[in-house]
C-alpha cells in the first residue's frame, strides 16, 4: 500500500521522540560545561615528563636525555639539548638530564610512539585537552617545566597503567641492587680472600695480592 | 468615495503606462501584474468581492506566470537586444488610424449604454447567486470557455516541445 | 594456476620475439614479477587478461619506482699466481661501474573469475630524463586510468594511449615530479608555526630573500 | 449551541475591542476597530512565528536524540533572582534569533536589479500576512467576516509564487534562477491539488465562508462524535490531499527543493543576507501557520470543541490547541522523511493528487446527494463514499510505485 | 542507459582555465548551450574536499569531470622519508573513519615483508577491530547518504550515536577515539581487559535491533524506494574491469571478498556470508551495507566466544629499528571501502625504499562519470555518496 512504508519511519522517529524523555540510551546529549565528559583510563592527549618528587620537578627528572624519543617521533616535534654536567637520579646512579625539553604541542599529534620507545618510562600521555593559548607561535611550544609533572599525578590519571610501571621499576631497581650487592660482596669475597693471607712471611703477600687481583 | 476611485484609476493607467514604456521586459510583465491588481482593486470599491478575488487569483496568480515564464523561455528577457526601429512616417500614421478607431467603438460603445442611477446601492449578489447564475444561463459558455483554454494549452506545448530538436541519438 | 616460471615459457612461446625476464624477490614473501619489454607489453597485456586459464582481469595496483643511477662497485677476486711458486695470492680488483638509472611501473594482476593470486609485471623505461615513454595498460585494464594518471604526476612517466594524460594531484602548472629521489623540494618555507632547527635555518633564509615577507616582518617586530 | 458557552472567558476578547472603541470619537471608531483587530492578529501570530522557530528546533532536536537550543537565557540584567541558575529552556532563543537577523549585515549583489531585490521579501510577507484575515480564531473571532472567504485566501496565497519570482530573478546569479524556476514549477503544480481538496468541503457546506463552514461543523453524534469534515471518507481523503499540497506550498519538508543544500546551496535566497532573509524565513512561517490554519478551519472543525462536555471551554483555545497539533505534524514530517526530486515531485502531484482530488469531488457531490438517506441506507453510503477513496489510491497508487519495491538479497555460495 | 559521452572537441578543458566563476555557459555541438557548474571543493555534499565540474542540460548531467588533490600531502614521500614504525601513525590518517583494518593492513604488509608470525589472540583481536571499524564505516555512510538525499540528520545521528559506542570502546582500548594507532609488526598493542570484552559483547548483541530500527524507518521508505532505485546502475563486467572493490562491486553481483579469496589472519575460521545485490545501482549499495553489518555483527559474536588466552605480541618481534632484507611485498585486506592495499620495497634500510596505498577510494570513483550520465544534479549527489570516498584516502 503507497505511503505504508512512510507511516513506518514516522513511528521510529516518534518511538525515538519519546523515547529521548526516558531512556537514558536514547538522550546522548552530554552538556559539556555543566557535566564533565567521562574520559576512559586509556585517554591520551599530548606527552608530559615524569618528576620523581613534586617537590623539586626539574631537580628529579626521570629523563636522561637519551634522545631515543626525539629520533622515533614521526613528525619530529620534541627538542632535546643534553646537559654537560652529571646528576644522580632516583637510584643514586649519575646521570644526564636535559637542558632543554620542547615539545611543539602544535605538530605532536599524540601518537603515544615516544611513551612506547622510551627506555627509561620517562615520557607518559597526559589526559589534558583544555590547552588552548592566546599565542600560536610560543603558547603551543611547551618547555621542560611546563612538560614536568610529579609521579603523583601520573598516578592520577592513569592509575593501573602508573602501578605496573612504578611495580616494575621497583623490581628492576631491586634486581639492580641485588646485583650490586652480589658484585659488592664478591669484592668483598676477593678483598678477603686477598687479606686473609697477610699474616704469612711478609715477602708472600706480593704474588698473592697479584694472583687475587686477577681473581676479583 | 470618488478620491479611491481616482487613486485606483491613476495607479492602473500609471502602471500600464510605465509597463509600455519599460525597455526590461520583466519590468514590463511586473508592472503589468500592478495594473491587473488596479483591475481587481476596482471591482473590490464596486463591491464585486467575488470577482476582485478572481481576478487576483487568475491573472495576479497565474497568468502573470505565463507571461513570465513565456519571456524567460524564449530569452528575450536582456535590454541589449531589444530591437526598436526608428518610427518612419508610415509607422506613425497607421499607428494614429489604429488609435483613432479603437476610441471610436469604445466612445459609441460608452454613449448608448445606460447607467443606472449612481446612488443605486450595488445588489448584494451572494456567492450562492453567482455560482447558481454561471451555471444555469452562462454554463455554455463557461464550457467553451473552458475547452478552448485546454485547446491553446495543448497547442502550446506541442509546439514548445518540438522546437528543441534534439539529435536522436544521444538521447540518454 | 601454473607458477611464474611456467607463465614465462607460455608467453616466450606465445610471443618468441618479446623478452620477458624473470626478476626474482629475495624478501621474504618471495613474489617474484615478470619483467615485459615495452614493445609488446600490451600485447602481452591482452593476453594475460583473455587467456582462458589466466583470465587476470583485475589490475589491482599500478605503481611506480623510481631507479636513480647508482654506482656499483663490483669486486672480483682473481687469483693471481705467484711467479716464485708460493701461494697464489689473492687480488681484489674494484671496477667501478655506474648503473643507468630507470622508472619503472609495476602492476599487480589478479583474476576475479577464476579467483587466483598475483601475478606481477614490471615495465621500465630507458632512462630517467628524456626517454620516459610507457605503452599505457589503460584500454586493457580501465582501473590503471587514475593509477597510471598519478604514476605520470608523481614520476614522470608518459603513458602512451593514455585517453586523458593530465596531472591528477599536483595542479597543473605544478613543474617536477615530487615522488622522484632527486625531487628538490621548494624553500618557500613562508610560514611555519613553531619552526625549529634546520625548518628555522630554511624559513630564515627564505624571509630574507622575499622582499614583501622581510618588509611584513619589519612592521611586525 | 445553548446560550450559556458564552462564559466570560469567550467574550473577553471581544468586549475589551469594543470598550477601547467606544472610547474613541464617532468618525475614528471604524479605523479603531480594524486597526485593534489587526494589530492582535499581528502580535499573536508574530509571537506565534518567533515560537514555531524554537519549537522546531527542539522538537527536532528531541527526534533526533538531542537537546534543542537551551543556552539561550534572559540577558543578565534581568530582575529575575534565579534566572542566572535557570536557562528558561533556551525560549528566548527567538529574540536572539531576531536580534542577530536585524544587525547581520544586508548585502545586496552589485549586478542585482536593486528595485525588484528590496521588493520581493516586502511582497512576500505582506501576501502571506493578508491571508490571516478569514481565519476563523474564535466563535466570532474572525478579523474580516467574507462571504468569499476561501477564494480570498487562495488568491492572496497565489502571490508568493510571483515574489519567489522577483527573488530568483533580481538576484542575477544562474544558481537563484535555476532555484527560482524550480519552486515556481513546484508551486504551481500543487496549487491546483490544494485548491481542489478544498472544493469538496465548499460542496457539502455550500458556501465559500470560512465561519459557515466552521458552523457546518458544530454537530456531535451521541455528545461524543464532533462532525468534522475529516471524520468523513471524503473529507479524511481531502485533508491528507491538502496536507501533502500544504508541505508543497510552503517549501518544506519531503519537498523543500528550493533550499535543498545538497543541490543548489539556498535556492532563491542564495543572494538575501541579514534581515531580508529573515523576512523571507518569517514569511515561510506564516505560510505555513496560515495553511495549517486553513487545514483546521476547513477540516478539523476550526474552534469547534471535540465533545459535547468541553463546551464551555473558550473556542479559541480549540483553534489554537488544533493550530499547534498541525504544526507539529508537520515538524515531524521534517524530521523524518527525504526530498524528493523535482520530476518526481511533480509527477506526484500531476499523476496521483489531482485525479485523486477530481474523485474526491465527486465523492462529495455523491456524499451531499445522498445526505437524507437514514437507517441502513447511512452504511451504504458510508461504504461507497469510503470505495470512491481507497479504490482509485490503490489502483494509481500501484501504477505511480511500479517497479520500486523492497528487494531480497542473494548470498555469494 | 549511459551511453558513452561524446568527445567534446569543441569544449575547452576546465583546469586550464583559471579558477573563473564556478558557473559559467559552455557551447558544445551536440547539445547545444551547456550551463557547467563547479560542484565542490567547499560543498556541503561532496563529503570533503571534493570537486565535480558537471556539464549540465538543463537539470541533465552531461559530462563530469572529478577533480582531486586538495587535501594531498604526499602521504608516500613522508613514509619514504620515516623508520617504518613510524608511518603507523600515519595510516590512521589516510582513511580517517577506520584506522584500525588500516593500520592492520599496514602490518600485515611489513609482517609479510619481514616474515614475522603473529599469536593467535593477536589474529582474534585484529579480525574483531577490523570487523568493529567495519561496522562503524558502514554506519557513518548510511548515514551520510540520507543527508545528502535530503533528510535533516535525522538517521545520520542515528547512526552516529550507535557509532559513537563502538569508537567509545576504541578510545578506551587504543586511547584514542578514532587515530588508533594500534596495531604493530607481529601482533597488537595493548591487550583489552576482560571488561572491555564483555562491554564489546553486549553492545554486539545488541547492535542488530538499531539496524532493524534503522530498516524500519528507511528501506521501505516510498521516497527512498524512488530516489534510489534505478539511479547509478553499474555493469559487473565493466565494474570488475575499471578495479572497482568492496560493496560497490558486490553491489553489481561479482562475488569478489577478499576475506574469502585470500582468507587473510584468521577469517577462515569464522562462517559469514557474502551479500549479493543483483541491479548494481544505488538501492543495492546501500542495502548491501547493512547487510554486511549484520555478517560482521556474526563474525564478530563467534570471534568473541572463542577469543583464546595468551600473549599479544610475538616475543621474537622488536619494536623499533626494523631494518627487512632487500625485496618488496604487497598485502590487501577488505576495508570497509574496497580493496586496500600496501606495497612495500625494501632495500634493507631502516626506511621503505618505495612505499604506495592501493587506495579503493579512488580507484571506485573511475566510472564515477559514467554512473551519472543522464541523471539530473541531485541523482549525481546520491551516486557520490554511495561510492562511499573518504578524500584523506583519495588524495593521500
């Protein structure tokens, strides 16, 4: 019958007109000011850098300015000046750190390669996309104090994702001491074994100390 | 009552004037329109509402775009080319003897009729009485009336259609 | 469908004076192409698309390489006898030796009727500057007509028979062909939003030598 | 009708015209009176426009699984405590609309034919203004009592199309001609369907009044049945006639063609800009609140009351309850259905509405002859009536959807 | 019904000419005066950066000439230039509205070049992402079809608020909504928590009763019926000869689906149907989308039950630093639009030595011109949109 299949569309669209007054399923409009828009954990926006202290941001930076990121980065927008000088980082190991850390928030399109290649978890997604500034030149290219935020905040807004990596850094750092503790007390080993024979003649020791010191 | 009188005449004869005289010929249709508008304007001032509303209704409605449709077609419509010849002598004397006539059957025609007394109040026709008399007296002639607009409708069309002669072949 | 090899020997014996060439593909998904000289490559094209156990009716890509030159140094290792009759010792002659440079066009053929995988060929031109002429496959297969038309504006190569050769993404007054190896690209570096190094040099260089964009800076600053 | 509906309420409007006009001097009081009565019209309809504008998009909105417009408060300064907190559901959204259409800038095409370009939103909106004055609002709420009504209507309707003309040709741009030749096409080929779903209710009511026709329609059987004209075969076939022609007439929806964005960008408005464009969007509204106007007054039984009971309820609120319900028929149409194409549109019209129309006269002329036939001779009559519909719509009906139909698929093996 | 256009000997080529007045009058010997109007670059129908100049006859298309290349920005040269993860990335940005089965198609052509194995829940998951952006794709263009044929939005943002669920759940597997970035050389990224396979589920489950909401308010629809049947017929042989891919050739009746014919990742594991359309016009275009929705709705339940456990990424895979041996593969896989492939040549360094996109896009709208000959301007905006392009693709 002509006109059936209308008469069909026009109660779709009347079901879907009363359906929006009480079906939440059918009313999608979310009023952005008013009510917050619910980010999922695994949002990414553009990258920032891991402090390990709120305290002292620029002091503790995880980042030792290996420049891997700045060479993987597909549209080439991070800018690092390595530092002269050495700093001990969290495990009391010196290292470098960067003078200058830009991120140019104009050409980065968030693709997440640097937080993937990053060695040192130095480098995460941040969750922010209210970045808007006044001025396009300097406003979009973000410094190193800029990028800086502490461990805390990474906590935050990516909770599981920050657990397993401080988890596993925490495993790597005790795997680390482990070693240097075994490397520690196998000196300790050697230099003992080198110092047990002094009481002998005193002309022994020479040859020993020679033979222990290969040892070690 | 005679002020309206002698405004609606004024703006039908201005507006036939300034259509005559305009060189855009959709200026012309347009002011053509006005002056049927005067045409319907004055039946309303006589009273005749039904007539004045058809009157707009068929011409302001729909003869009006006939007309406009008709110069948009043929693509007269731009001032460039429109060709006014210079008015010889001859022209301007049989135009004089056209004139000259026409005045003289309507002058006859306007002498012999008899016009009733002005103060007269205007018979207050009914709808019902209209439509009773068109059908009963006039129903021939609203007939015919009838069939030879069908006839120069079709007419048209016909010959319309065939003017563009479009090759057979690439007819998609 | 027979392997590549056995396609060869039906088109050497279908067509004895055309030189088809097997260009084999070490990478690992070993699909290896047939090489077609330019005469009869349409011929050839034909056959492979009406062939009753071919039937490749679907051209699915068409491309193009560019081969600049390249000098190859080939090292031959020849053993020279000693005269003193001790060892022979062995001498490394380098010859260096240019390879002429070509563009190439590849097609990757498929049959929708008989549903069986690709078989590449590869046509090349004689050389990069002048002689850059191709018999275009668009009569054979219509789906290299925007392909082929791309193939002419990003590397230069002429398709002859081609029904309607024009430029299709760079616009027309558009002089190189970007896709080519040597393209140089053009240092109006105008505008760039946050330049940086080597973009900073270029854009630099750039507003000084435009007078209008160094008088616009001037007000500017 | 018993004497007592005239419950104050009734008569208010009525009584308030004439103590302001017994106010005035003898010589001044025609003038008056005409004039109170138009400048209601105007306020309630201009009003009514401002608010078609909202509802619109809200109930789009709301068809589509969004929130209309609803950002739009009272300005700030308003003596309202607790408006900063409330948004009034965005109503104010039409003074916004109004304001930013009065201070937009009014370009006018440099070759445009300036006298015709200004001309055409001024004719448009008063032809389509003018027809306002037979409608029938209330129990004697009618601006001009006509005995040539609805004849009055349709000529004063039959205007537009001219100033759609001027529109599309002062603008002097290929896109508003071709628009512009496309609506007229499209106008005049559904004049005439319009024009003749309204003939059958003149038949039966024998008069082109549009107060008689409203008071031809005052009966109800068993207190509960109103004896509106759509309740008839005929008359249902002549008010789904007339709404297809209405949505025709006044460029919307299944046929807005003339500012179909995926063709010609915005038809014969293309070149209007600033308050001109608001004017011709203002005239759109009225011609369609004039035309639902009509569709109510003619079939839906103007401000006659659905039921015996609800008597004593102000006839004028009918008129309006109906007027809105019209409307949003309309509205929803809108928001479901597609555009047609021009061809198409006008095959429609000429090869299924009119035949359709003619029939349905005839049906009438059947209906008004038979009107003294009681007992079981009434169900005849209401089955031939209800045969003269639905036999020609089935059998033109097919003719017309030959050869489209849903389709079954295959499967590859 | 489309006869081939007469050469136009007479009539000067448009692009010479400089960029004039979008509307001009052309005189050709056949038909006379024709009014040629520029439809595009900025138009509200041609879905991007699109330009048709179209010779009209008064309401009639005679002639019409795509133009591209405005939003060209040599996609290949950039990924010659880059490491090869690097330009993963990028394939997101070639076809915008479905960066997953872009990104696997990139993969699946490295993996090739490579010689890399990929898991068997890596296979799982890519076979359901690519299936989810088919769902998405086909949703986005029904709906953009009803708003070039004249609906206000209404099934567009129908279909947008069952597609924005599906890229609901891309945002929170990928971390983002639609430049997913997620697949690698030897298997995928991030493996998806156990809740967001059940939400998957349940949206799956629930995705056909929208689509039968969406037929009962659209496929019996009279004008719909009109305005589509019969509109941009296309013949199979000259279809499958012009390269024509995906649903707009299945359209026409060629049973040609690569998930079938190469059976690539896991898709032989999985039993779904291809749809035919037997008329080849617009009707079936848009049908056979909706139906390849309810077979991937299927697939995708099927995939769902039986996803196995185990790692994403091949162990033996590296991240960055792929430097392939010397040699060139090409891979395809069904995208949502037609057959997309990669070609890539390798002369063992850390970039492709040549890099191309088969992109179906383009190569779908060859017989673009003789699809809409003979139909009038409004007809011309349908066909385009039931060809389905997407111009990041079109002009790479």
């Amino acid at each position: 019958m002509l006109g059936s299949g209308i008469i069909k569309g026009l109660a779709v669209t009347a079901k879907n007109f009363l359906g929006s007054y009480h079906d939440p399923a059918r009313m999608v409009t979310v009023e952005y000011p008013e009510q917050p828009t619910v980010l999922p954990e695994a949002y990414r926006n553009f990258p920032f850098l891991i402090s390990e202290d709120a305290a002292d941001p620029m002091g503790t930076l995880r980042c030792v300015s290996c420049q891997i990121c700045e060479k993987e980065c597909p549209p080439q927008c991070i800018v690092i000046e390595k530092s002269k000088d050495k700093k001990p980082d969290a495990t009391g190991k010196p290292q470098l750190y960067p003078l200058t850390f830009n991120i140019d928030i104009s050409v980065c399109m968030s693709c997440q390669i640097c937080v993937e290649v990053c060695p040192f978890d130095a480098i995460k997604m941040d969750k922010v996309f209210e970045v808007a500034v006044t001025n396009r030149f300097d406003g979009l290219l973000l410094t190193r104090d800029q990028l800086a935020k502490p461990n805390s905040y990474y906590h935050d807004i990516h909770p599981a994702e920050a657990a397993e990596v401080d988890e596993r850094l925490a495993a790597e750092r005790k795997a680390a001491e482990e070693k240097a503790k075994a490397a520690a007390a196998a000196k300790a080993a050697a230099a003992a074994a080198k110092a047990t024979p002094t009481p002998k003649p005193s002309d022994g020791p020479t040859e020993a100390s020679a033979k222990g010191g290969t040892a070690a | 009552m005679t002020a309206a009188l002698l405004l609606i005449a004024v703006l039908m004869l201005g507006s036939a004037a300034a259509a005559m005289l305009r060189r855009n010929l959709i200026h012309s249709a347009l002011l053509l329109v006005a002056s049927w508008t005067g045409v319907a304007a004055f039946y309303l001032w006589a009273g005749a509402e039904f007539v004045a509303f058809a009157q707009i209704l068929v011409y302001a409605g729909a003869v009006s775009m006939v007309v406009l449709f008709a110069v948009l077609l043929t693509r007269q419509s731009r001032e460039a080319d429109l060709p006014i010849e210079p008015a010889t002598v001859t022209r301007t004397a049989s135009a004089f003897a056209v004139a000259a006539s026409l005045a003289a059957v309507i002058g006859s025609a306007v002498a012999t009729a008899r016009f009733p007394a002005a103060s007269a109040e205007a018979p207050a026709a009914s709808v019902k009485q209209i439509g009773l008399e068109l059908m009963a007296e006039h129903g021939a002639a609203l007939l015919i009336v009838g069939i030879v607009l069908t006839v120069a409708l079709i007419g048209a069309t016909v010959i319309a259609s065939n003017d563009k002669k479009r090759d057979p072949e690439d007819a998609p | 469908m027979d392997t590549l090899e056995q396609l060869r020997d039906r088109l050497a014996t279908r067509f004895p004076e055309a030189q088809v060439v097997f260009v084999t593909n070490p990478g690992a998904s070993a699909e290896h192409s047939l090489l077609l000289d330019a005469a009869h490559a349409r011929d050839i094209a034909f056959f492979l698309r009406d062939d009753p156990a071919l039937r490749l009716d679907y051209c699915s890509n068409a491309t193009g390489i560019d081969w600049p030159e390249k000098e190859i140094t080939d090292v031959v290792k020849t053993s020279v006898p000693d005269p003193a009759g001790g060892p022979a010792k062995i001498v490394e002659t380098k010859s260096v030796r240019v390879q002429p440079g070509y563009l190439e066009a590849v097609y990757h053929l498929f049959s929708v009727a008989l549903k069986h995988g690709p078989v590449v060929i590869r046509l090349r031109t004689a050389n990069r500057s002048d002689a850059v002429t191709l018999p275009s496959l668009t009569p054979v297969w219509r789906s290299c007509d925007f392909q082929e038309r791309e193939i002419f504006d990003l590397f230069g190569i002429v398709f002859a028979g081609h029904p309607d050769l024009r430029r299709i993404l760079m616009w027309d007054e558009f002089k190189d062909h970007p896709m080519r190896k040597d393209y140089v690209e053009p240092a109006d570096y105008e505008w760039e939003p946050t330049a940086h190094d080597e973009v900073l040099d270029k854009a630099k260089a750039f507003r000084a030598s435009v007078p209008s964009v160094a008088a616009r800076k001037e007000t500017a600053s | 009708m018993s004497a007592a509906a005239d419950s104050f309420l009734e008569r208010a409007p009525l009584e308030l015209r004439d103590w302001a006009v017994q106010l005035l001097p003898a010589p001044l009081q025609w003038i008056s009176h005409h004039l109170i009565t138009i400048v209601a019209v105007l306020a309630v309809f201009g009003l009514f426009f401002a608010f078609t504008t909202v509802a619109e998009r809200k109930l789009l909105g709301r068809l589509q699984n969004r929130l209309g417009p609803n950002r739009a408060g009272l300005p700030k300064f308003s003596i309202l405590p607790w408006h900063i907190r409330h948004k009034l559901f965005g109503l104010s959204q039409p003074f916004a609309d109004a304001v930013k259409a009065l201070t937009k800038e009014d370009i006018v095409p440099a070759a445009a034919d300036k006298v015709l370009h200004f001309l055409a939103p001024v004719v448009v909106v008063g032809f389509s203004l003018m027809t306002f004055a037979v409608l029938p609002f209330g129990r004697n709420l009618i601006p001009v009592e006509l005995d040539a009504a609805l004849l009055y209507f349709f000529a004063a309707g039959s205007a537009s199309e001219l100033a759609i003309f001027m529109a599309g040709w002062s603008s002097r741009n290929k896109y508003s001609l071709l628009a512009a030749m496309r609506a007229l096409a499209q106008l005049i080929s559904y004049e005439l369907p319009l024009i003749l779903s309204v003939v059958p209710v003149v038949l039966v009511a024998s008069t082109l009044s549009t107060s008689a026709i409203v008071q031809a329609q005052g009966a109800w059987t068993f207190g509960v049945l109103p004896h509106w004209f759509v309740f008839t075969p005929w008359g249902f076939a002549g008010f789904i006639i007339f709404l297809i022609s209405a949505l025709a007439e006044s460029n919307r929806s299944p046929f807005d063609l003339p500012e179909a964005e995926s063709e010609l960008v915005a038809g014969h408005l293309t070149e209007y800009s600033g308050f001109k464009y608001a004017l011709f969007f203002m005239a759109e509204y009225f011609g369609l609140t004039a035309l639902s106007g009509l569709g109510v007054t003619v079939f839906l039984g103007g401000w006659q009351a659905p039921c015996e009971l609800l008597y004593w309820v102000p006839s004028y609120l009918w008129f309006m309850g109906k007027l809105i319900l019209m409307i949003m028929l309309f509205i929803w149409v809108r928001g479901t259905l597609l555009r047609l194409r021009i061809d198409q549109l006008t095959r429609l019209s000429w090869q299924f509405l009119v035949p359709l129309a003619l029939l349905n006269v005839g049906n009438a002329a059947f209906w008004a002859l038979t009107a003294q036939w009681s007992g079981p001779l009434q169900l005849v009559r209401w089955a031939v009536s209800a045969a003269i519909v639905i036999v020609p719509f089935l059998v033109i009906g097919r003719s017309l959807s030959a050869g489209y139909a849903p389709r079954t698929y295959r499967y590859a093996p | 019904m489309n006869s081939p256009a007469p050469a136009f000997a007479s009539v000067p080529s448009p692009f010479g000419a400089p960029s004039g007045p979008t509307v001009r009058a052309v005189h050709d010997q056949f038909h006379g005066d024709l009014l040629e109007v520029s439809m595009g670059p900025q138009h509200p129908s041609t879905h991007g950066v699109f330009r048709m100049i179209a010779s009209l006859d008064g309401e009639q298309i005679v002639k019409l000439k795509p133009v591209f290349g405005y939003l060209h920005r040599n996609h290949e040269k950039i990924a010659e230039n880059t490491s090869y993860l690097a330009s993963m990335p990028y394939t997101d940005r070639l076809d915008y509205l479905c960066s997953m089965s872009t990104n696997w198609a990139y993969a699946l052509a490295v993996e090739k070049l490579l010689g890399q194995s990929v898991p068997d829940r890596a296979q799982y998951l890519r076979v359901i992402l690519a299936e989810m952006t088919r769902i998405v794709n086909h949703s986005c263009l029904v709906g953009f079809l009803f708003n070039d044929l004249g609906t206000s939005f209404t099934p567009l943002l129908y279909a947008f608020r069952e597609r924005e669920k599906f890229i609901d759940l891309f945002e929170s597997l990928s971390g983002s909504r639609m430049m997913c970035n997620y697949q690698r050389f030897g298997g995928c990224r991030v493996d998806p928590t156990p809740e967001w396979l059940a939400a998957a589920r349940t949206l799956i489950e629930n995705f056909p009763r929208f689509l039968d909401e969406y037929e009962r308010l659209l496929t019996g629809n009279e004008i719909m019926l009109a305005r589509t049947q019969g509109i941009g017929r296309l013949d199979p042989a000259r279809a499958v000869n012009a390269g024509i891919t995906g649903p707009v050739l299945r359209a026409s009746g060629v049973d040609y689906d690569i998930r079938k014919v190469d059976a690539y990742g896991f898709y032989s594991r999985f039993d779904f149907r291809v749809p035919l359309g037997d008329h080849g016009d617009t009707y079936d275009r848009y049908m056979l989308r909706i139906l390849e929705m309810r077979e991937s709705v299927k697939i995708l339940s099927q995939a769902f039950r039986d996803i196995p456990a185990g790692p994403i990424m091949d162990p033996k895979a590296k991240q960055r630093g792929h430097r392939p041996k010397a040699g060139e593969a090409y891979a395809r896989i069904e995208g949502p639009k037609g057959e997309l492939g990669f070609y890539l040549l390798s002369d063992g360094g850390p970039n492709p030595y040549r890099y191309r996109v088969r992109p179906p896009s383009l190569i779908n709208l060859t017989l673009l011109e003789e699809m809409c000959l003979g139909h009038t301007i409004a007809d011309s905006v349908v066909i385009l949109g039931s060809i389905d392009i997407v111009l990041g693709e079109v002009d790479r």
